[in-house]
C-alpha cells in the first residue's frame, strides 16, 4: 500500500483521495465501477475493494444495474457535508478544474502546478494555501478569470490561473525563468475532456 498522502494524511491513499473527490464532489452522478478505476489510474478490482470500505462506512452507496455497480456520495448522512468539504480543499482541484476547462473553448492542455502539486506528488511541507494553474492554450483571458473565480470559490482556496501559448509550451529550451520554474517542480496534468 502507497503511503498516507501529503495532501490529507488521514487517508490511506492518493487513490482513496481521488476517488471521494470525484464522487463526493458530485453527490448527483452514480459512477460505475470501471469508470472510477480510469479516472484513479488503478484497477477496477482496487477501486471495488475502497467501494466496499466507503459503502461500509455509510460515506457512499450502491446499486446493481445488470453486471455493473453504480457508485454514488451518500448525501443524507451528518458525515456528507463536512467529509466532502474536506476533501474539495485537499483532493478537489482535479476533479473540478478539470471539469471547469474541459468546458472552456481554446484550451489544450492544463497543469497544476507549485505546492499543491507537489503534496499531490507526496513531498511533505505544509498545506498548500492556493491552486496554481498552468493553462496551454488561447482561451478568452475573462472566461478564464471568471472559471477561476468560481472553482475558487467551490474549492475553499485561491485558484491562481497562468496562461501560455502551445509555442512557448512546446518550446525546448526557454529563457523565461517561470516557464524554467514550473518545468522543473511537480506537475499535475488535468485530463480534459476533448469536447470543449
């Protein structure tokens, strides 16, 4: 078993994290088993062992839909609210500015970046006090701002947003000594969905 997450470290694991963000950040969705293997990066049989424990605990619930078992945040319990609260301030940026960029046109890619990404990563040091975010792409500077602004607020902590074109990205060498900075710490990439 990995060690405890530097971003919660009441969690058994970066995966248990993952997992509770995208359910209970979502308490409308029921997710089935495979898709949250997926979006954790582990396999489905790892993912139904943490179900198991959660759907013990009262934290989530479960159905049968033919072969399939469908996964859903508990919301009627006095655990929901406070859990889910905790788990937005420390494992909620990746689910939810992935979602909040998938949506918004002319990005191509998006990284976290700075101390919450390298807590994610599993270097100790203390909780991260805002989201640093790395957009690759030409999307509209206000939507972006206002994207910020909103996950900002649903996450608790400052989203900071910083915008480069896919050039510079790409760029091999640079002489820009932020782009030198973010290259050389942790980097988190936000799986977009290819829609927007």
């Amino acid at each position: 078993m990995k060690a405890s997450p530097s971003l919660l470290p009441l969690l058994r694991s970066r995966m248990q994290g993952e997992l509770l963000a995208l359910v209970l950040l979502h308490p409308d969705r029921e997710y089935a088993i495979t898709e949250l293997a997926e979006a954790c990066g582990v396999t489905p049989t790892a993912v139904l062992r943490e179900v198991e424990r959660l759907v013990g605990g009262g934290i989530l619930e479960d159905r049968r839909v033919g072969r399939s078992r469908l996964v859903k945040a508990r919301t009627d319990t006095p655990l929901y609210r406070p859990l889910s609260e905790l788990i937005s301030v420390t494992f909620g940026p990746l689910p939810l500015l992935a979602e909040a960029l998938s949506g918004l046109a002319g990005v191509r890619e998006a990284y976290i970046y700075g101390s919450w990404a390298a807590r994610y990563g599993g270097e100790s040091g203390p909780p991260p006090g805002d989201v640093d975010v790395l957009v690759v792409g030409s999307p509209d500077p206000d939507a972006l701002f206002d994207l910020a602004e909103r996950v900002s607020r649903r996450l608790g902590r400052e989203v900071n947003v910083h915008r480069i074109s896919p050039a510079s990205w790409a760029a091999a060498s640079t002489t820009d000594p932020f782009l030198t900075s973010v290259r050389e710490r942790p980097l988190v990439q936000l799986q977009l969905s290819q829609e927007a």
